[in-house]
C-alpha cells in the first residue's frame, strides 16, 4: 500500500512525457522540414526569374536586333556565336531565335544554317504563343512539359538527356511505362522587336531540368548545407516530372542517384490528385524520411510535377529512443529511492498495527498471556498499544475474579443443597428458587462491576482509535484493515458483556413481544447460519409440523435458535445431519434441535446449563445459560438429551406457548430445567 502511490503515478507521469515529448518531437521535425520546403521554392523560384529575366535581356538587346536585321554574309554565324555566348553568361542549356514563321535563325548550341526549321518548330512556337501575348514585364519563366519530338527541335544537344528508364518502387502506382521520354523545362519566350515596335523574331531561352544535377545540388546545398542537421542525419532534394524521379541526390545505392524511381501512391494522391503539401514521414526509396512535397504548376495552373526536400529520420529516432531510455532511468532511479524512503516510513506504522493483531489473535486462540509488549513507536498508536495491554491485563483480572467467584458460589450452593435434601419437595422447589436468586444477584453485581471495569478501557481504546483515524486523515487507508479488526475487537468484548447484563437484569433487556411463525423463524435462522454450514459437510432435514404460532420477541427466539444451530455444527466436526422438527403442543409449539454427534455424558447433562461450563476450549459457556434465561422470561423452557432413537447424538427441544406465562417453576436437577 505503501508503494502503490509510487507504482501508479510514476509509471503514468513517464508515459504521459513520453507520450508529449514524442508528439512535440514531431512537430518539431514536421516544422523544420516545412522551413526547409520554403528555401527549396524560394530558390526554385528565383531560378524562374532569372531565366526569364535573362532570355528578356538578351531579347531586348540592341546587338541581337542589329545582328537580325543585318542579312549580309555572315550574319547567321554571328547570330550563333552571339546567342551561344549569352546562353553561356546566362548558364542556359538553351538560347534559341526563331523568325516570324517560326522557323529557326540561330542556336546558342551550335552552328545552325539560315532558314532552317526542324518538323516541330512551328507547332512548338505555336504553343508558345500565349508566353508571347504576356506583358513584358513578367520576366519569369514557366514550367513546361514538352515532348520528347519538342525537346529535341528545341534542343538536339539535350537529347541524352530524355528517355529516363523507369525503376520498380515500392508503394508506387501501378504503371505500364517502362520510360520517361518527355521533359520538364524552365521556359522563356519573349518577341524581339526593332525600334518601331516591329517584331523581328521570338527568342526562347530556359534550362532542362531532366538529369539537371548540377541544379538540384544546388538547392541541396542551400537547404542543408554541410553541418544544418544534426546526428548525421542526410538531406535530400528531388525534382518530380508527374510522379517520376527526373533529377535528386537520393541515393538508390552506393553511388548511383535514384533517378526514375517513383514517389508512393499515397503521396502521389495528395499532392498530384489534390494539389495539398504533403509535411510527413514518407518513405523515399530505401529509407523513412521527414518530408515534404510540394505541387509543380505549369503556365496553364496544371500540376505536372513535385518539388521535395527530406531529411533521414533514422539518426532522429535513434536520439528520441535514447532521451526517452535517458528519462525512464531518471525517473527510475528516482522511484527507486522514493520507494526505499516510503517502506522505511511506513514500517514505522504498520510494524504496530501488526503486533497488535497478531496479539489478538492469540489471546482468540486461548494464549490469555499474550500482550503487545514495549513498542518503539511513541505516537497514538503507541498509546493504543499500550491501552490494548491494559485492558487485556483488566480482562484477565476480572475473568480469575469472576471464576473466583464463581467456584465459591458453586460451593455455597452445593452446601445449602445439602442442608435442604431431607426437606419435603415445596423446600426443595423454594431452594432451588433462592439458590437462582441468589446467582442471579451475585452475577448481576460481578456483572456491574466487570461492566464498569472493562467498558473504561474499552472507551478508552475506541476514543484514541477514532483520534488515530482523524490524525492520519487519508493516511489511514493503509492501516484500515488493521483498525477494523481492532474494531471488531472492542465491538466483540461490548457484546460480553451486555450478554452478561441481559441475563443478570433481565427486566432491562426486556423485548417486545411478538406472535410468531416458528417454521418461518427457523428459516431464518438458517439463512444467518449459512456461512457456518457451507464449511461442512452437514445435510439439513427438515420437519415442519407446527401450525400454531408462538409469543415471544423475534430477536430473542433468534438467538436462542442460533445458538442450538452452532452448537450443532461443532458438536458435528466431521459431518453428519442437523434435524430440525416443529410441532404443536395443545397452547403452542416445540422446536427440536437433533445433531448425529457424540452425544452428552452424564456429567455434562449435569451441568448443562450453568453459567461458565463449557465443554469447548473457545467458549464461555454463557450461551445456553442465556438461551435458558431468555426462554423462560416467556414462560417456556429448554430441555437436553440424548437421542432415543438408538442412533448417537443429542437432542434440544424449545417449548414455548401462543402467548407468554409466567416463568415456570425451576426443575428438580440444578442446572437442567425442562427435565420435569
């Protein structure tokens, strides 16, 4: 009980922590990868600008202007160098001048004959057409998907570029392609115009972003430079075309880049299906990362790709388990010492609650001798201890008393009935009377005094027991158990003793009168038994004959028929069966109390009913002298004796009337009324 405070609350305030902390630590993870999300587009999207702003540059230079309009000898030659030396300024992948029908004038990749237009490159300037209505001052590029025909009119020196193999991942969507030959572009068209506003020709500029490792290095290296995440944890960036993996710094193995993998379904239905961020552990090829994807929108508002950047969240979850094991032996090592503080204080107050029981058990099992002894507690219980020993010391004194008492009594009886034997049978009945008055009297004042003697201690005892309980308060609950049979104790040594006063007074204790069923009685009584009977093995018989109903007070019959009932069970050690029989008899009812036990010697039916005789070690031979007493108020009587129908056992028979009489005249055998 002690502990239990400990083993409740200590275990429930770790995994609360541990629940929290586990919680916050991921929001902490999904916040920091959120931040790292906002870098990776802020860069991506000043890449965008500075595509379109340079290809808006070179369109509005006067040299490229000049260079169109000149149509002398070669002046495609030097278109070609021109665009190729600002395509290289600019760090393009492509810088390509069209005329006004579309057709290609001059490449910054190569040298490129005048006139010359490839298949696709009046569909491909048709498309970008809507790029070349915008205001001029949009000078940011778009995204673009084109094709794997487009790309190559636009570019031919891209081409090993394209036609990405696709790799099996695990979690991806199903899927048929086994390659992906289209490309994802930044892309800038602008018109060149002459001094009058003319258009020249259109000039498209922008990068491939397919295999651009160089690109998404970069972003790498400006979210997670060498050194932003601890416990070696790896960041990574990665570029999506639709749900393929065109250009990251994932490692599929070793050295080679996880380039035509594919993101899980899942991500894939959040951020291509609905066009949300995904900010979540997500697993990237080969390992669990903390990550985040955001959608890649097109000139049109189509989704058409990912941007991602993501952590490792192994070495984070390692630390996590490490600090929570760190926190678990912290806060064990603390139950530990908690633990080893409470027994030692609370030894020092169920140490005298137990000596107490234990001693109360023994005085139960006949050890009158046993006291609780010098104790070292010093507070109430202490006190209550030494109370305890106190009144045991009473009760003994006053038990030797009282047999004292008793033994001389007895004397004083046997000689006046010595005296009175050769008188006639009215002296015989008038000394009997007197021989029970005088009983009545002596017991009535030992009963006064023993009450007065042992209810003080008893007082006592309960009174520092109840300032024990308000001292303690909730502290209590440990020692309840201990106080209760304590308790019971006082409660079981008060009912001595008012036995004892009902019958020496039995005016006092008096109850009402009430006309009752015995067969109902009976029952009862042994439902109230029941606990007793369902340790043995007794068989119940019953034989309900009585029809007539009987005047005496409820409480009473009970007790006497209790009384009977146990009496019978102990006399029944082994087994056997308890016969219960009732009857009418003219102006009432008799019970019949027959056990199959061993019987009653002739000493015992001598004695029977006097006051303290007692053929078992834990009696105290008051109950059938009150059972007698109690009928008898009501003019009845209890007769004893052994069985007549050849089988072992004693019989008890309780005669009682419809309504009450006087008290019969006392039998002829001191001590055995009923055998008249």
């Amino acid at each position: 009980m002690a502990l239990l405070p400990l083993l409740v609350a200590f275990p429930l305030l770790v995994a609360a922590l541990a629940i929290w902390s586990n919680q916050a630590y991921d929001r902490l993870l999904i916040t920091k990868v959120r931040s790292d999300l906002a870098v990776a587009q802020g860069y991506f999207d000043q890449v965008l600008i500075e595509v379109g702003s340079g290809t808006l540059g070179v369109a509005d230079s006067r040299a490229l202007a000049d260079a169109l309009r000149d149509q002398g000898s070669g002046a495609a030659a030097l278109l070609d160098a021109h665009l190729r030396a600002e395509r290289e300024r600019l760090n393009l992948d492509f810088l390509v001048l069209y005329d006004r029908e579309g057709r290609v004038i001059a490449r910054g990749a190569q040298p490129q004959a005048p006139g010359a237009a490839t298949a696709a490159g009046t569909p491909l300037l048709g498309r970008l057409a809507g790029e070349r209505a915008a205001p001029r001052d949009r000078a940011k590029a778009a995204l673009r998907v084109l094709s794997n025909t487009e790309l190559r009119s636009l570019a031919p020196h891209l081409a090993q570029r394209l036609d990405i193999p696709l790799v099996a991942t695990r979690n991806a969507a199903p899927s048929e392609r086994r390659t992906e030959d289209r490309a994802m572009v930044a892309l800038a068209t602008q018109p060149v115009l002459d001094g009058q506003g003319r258009t020249l020709g259109v000039l498209s500029g922008g990068l491939l972003l397919n295999q651009n490792l160089d690109f998404i290095d970069h972003i790498n290296r400006i979210v997670y430079p060498a050194g932003s995440l601890p416990f070696d944890s790896q960041g990574t960036a990665t570029l999506f075309l639709d749900d393929v993996r065109i250009t990251t710094n994932v490692r599929l193995f070793q050295d080679r880049r996880a380039i035509g993998t594919r993101v899980s379904q899942a991500v894939r239905e959040t951020v291509l299906g609905e066009g949300r961020t995904w900010l979540d552990l997500a697993f990237v090829v080969n390992d669990w990362y903390v990550s985040a994807y955001q959608p890649l929108l097109d000139a049109g508002g189509e989704r058409i790709g990912m941007l991602y950047v993501g952590f490792t969240e192994a070495p984070f979850r390692f630390m996590r388990y490490a600090m929570l094991a760190l926190i678990g032996l912290i806060f064990g090592a603390v139950m530990a010492a908690s633990a080893w503080f409470s027994l030692r204080w609370a030894r020092s107050i169920f140490e005298p609650v137990q000596q107490m029981n234990l001693t109360m058990q023994r005085v139960e099992l006949g050890d009158g001798q046993a006291r609780v002894g010098a104790l070292r507690a010093r507070d109430e219980l202490g006190a209550l201890a030494g109370h305890l020993d106190q009144l045991l010391d009473a009760i003994d004194d006053k038990t030797a008393a009282l047999q004292r008492w008793a033994n001389e009594l007895d004397h004083k009886v046997a000689e006046r009935t010595q005296e009175l034997q050769a008188s006639n049978a009215s002296l015989r009945q008038a000394q009997q009377q007197l021989v029970k008055s005088e009983k009545l009297a002596a017991i009535g004042q030992l009963t006064a005094s023993i009450a007065h003697e042992i209810n003080n201690p008893i007082a006592v005892m309960q009174g520092n027991l109840d300032l024990m309980r308000d001292m303690l308060g909730p502290q209590s609950e440990a020692v309840r158990g201990e106080l209760a049979l304590i308790d019971q104790q006082i409660e079981r040594m008060r009912i001595i003793v008012t036995q004892l006063l009902q019958y020496a007074r039995p005016t006092e204790y008096a109850g009402y009168v009430d006309t009752l069923d015995l067969n109902r009685t009976v029952d009862d009584c042994l439902v109230l038994v029941g606990h007793l009977l369902a340790k043995t093995r007794i068989a119940i018989e019953r034989d309900a004959q009585a029809t007539q109903r009987v005047g005496i007070n409820r409480q009473e019959l009970q007790q006497v028929i209790i009384n009977l009932l146990i009496n019978a069970i102990q006399a029944m050690p082994e087994g056997g069966v308890l016969r219960l029989r009732t009857r009418d008899t003219g102006n009432g009812a008799e019970l019949q109390v027959i056990d199959s036990g061993s019987g009653l010697t002739p000493v015992t039916l001598e004695r029977l009913f006097r006051p303290f005789f007692t053929t078992k070690n834990d009696g105290n031979g008051l109950g059938l002298w009150i059972s007698q007493g109690l009928v008898e108020r009501y003019g009845g009587h209890i007769a004893a004796a052994n069985r007549s129908d050849g089988a072992q056992g004693a019989v008890f028979t309780v005669t009682l009337f419809t309504e009450p009489q006087a008290p019969a005249a006392p039998s002829t055998h001191d001590g055995r009324p009923g055998a008249r």
